[in-house]
C-alpha cells in the first residue's frame, strides 16, 4: 500500500487500494466487516507515510524520531520535565526515554537538573543548543506538513483528527479491557 498510482475510486469516489481489499477480504469474511479492514489497513499505510517524513526530516539532522519528540515536548515547557512525565506523554516506557535523554544530552541538545524543591528528582530540560535546533526544524517541518496534507481542508483535518484520536481511544479501552480479561485466573 506504498504507491498512490495503486490506488482506484470505489462507486462512491472514495480511494481505496484494490491489493488491500482483495488480500484482507478473506480475513473479514461475509459479515461485512471488510471495511473496518480496509481503514485499518489505510490508517496503517498513512501513519507509516507520516513517520518516513519525520524520520527523514529529523534523521537527516542527526536526531531520530523519538529524541525529536523528546525535544519538542521539552522546547514547549517553561522549565524541565521529569522522565516519567515524559515517557507517559509520549506513550513510552521511562527506559526508553532515559535512552533517548542520554542521546540528546550527548549531542547537547538537552541536560538534566534537580527538580526545584526534590534534590532527589530530576528532570530534562533543553539546552541553548537545543533551541536553536528545534528553530531550524521548525520552518521545514512546516512546509513538509503543508505538502503531506495538501489538498485538505481545514474542516477535514478536524475530521481526520478526531478520527484518529478516537480510534486510539477504542485501543486504549480494548487494550484495557484485554489486561483485565487476562489477568483473571
């Protein structure tokens, strides 16, 4: 599902890639549940889509995706954040945010302080260094987002949005309701 060019309109004018459709068909079966498949398969297809563009945007500067969250999340705080507030933020373990400082802290893009009040707990903050790596990656950042959703309108970016996030809520309360089911004896 990486080429647009494979892509055909159904009946209705929707896109939708016959590979996809003839491929998940069998798994869904008679009891139409083809198309909780097929858009599956397409939210898939365009979070992988998303994910190259911002790999590629943040590798090609030395960081990687998940440091380059990190340092966002730390450019838009007032002072630092702890690790576990970030590692939930970013829906990580704090394992591997530790890591991800540790590779921001190397590159001096950010640093560690005592928490204000609790010597004992420290947070990440950004660094001077930092700053201005963000600021040369924001103006690309927003041309790159520009030409990944040229052509939609504001009102469907909403859309696509809260579909999106909705979809990650019922995962969340599925995956909940999963822990909870197996964990009974």
């Amino acid at each position: 599902m990486k080429d647009v060019d494979t892509y055909e309109h159904d009946p209705d004018g929707f896109l939708y890639d016959p590979r996809a459709r003839a491929a998940l068909a069998w798994i869904a079966g008679d009891e139409g549940d083809l198309p909780a498949f097929e858009a599956s398969a397409a939210v898939r297809t365009a979070s992988h889509a998303v994910e190259r563009l911002r790999s590629h945007g943040s590798e090609g500067r030395g960081v990687s995706a998940g440091a380059l969250d990190l340092l966002i999340r730390l450019a838009t705080s007032e002072r630092g954040i702890s690790i576990g507030d970030l590692a939930r933020a970013a829906g990580v373990s704090s394992r591997n945010v530790t890591g991800l400082v540790d590779t921001l802290e190397r590159d001096g893009l950010a640093r560690r302080v005592s928490a204000p009040g609790d010597r004992r707990s420290v947070l990440a903050e950004i660094t001077p260094a930092g700053r201005e790596w963000i600021e040369n990656f924001r103006n690309p950042s927003r041309l790159a987002m520009k030409a990944l959703f040229q052509g939609f309108t504001p009102e469907e970016l909403v859309v696509l949005r809260d579909l999106c996030l909705r979809l990650a809520g019922n995962q969340q309360r599925l995956s909940a309701h999963l822990r909870q089911i197996g964990s009974q004896p």
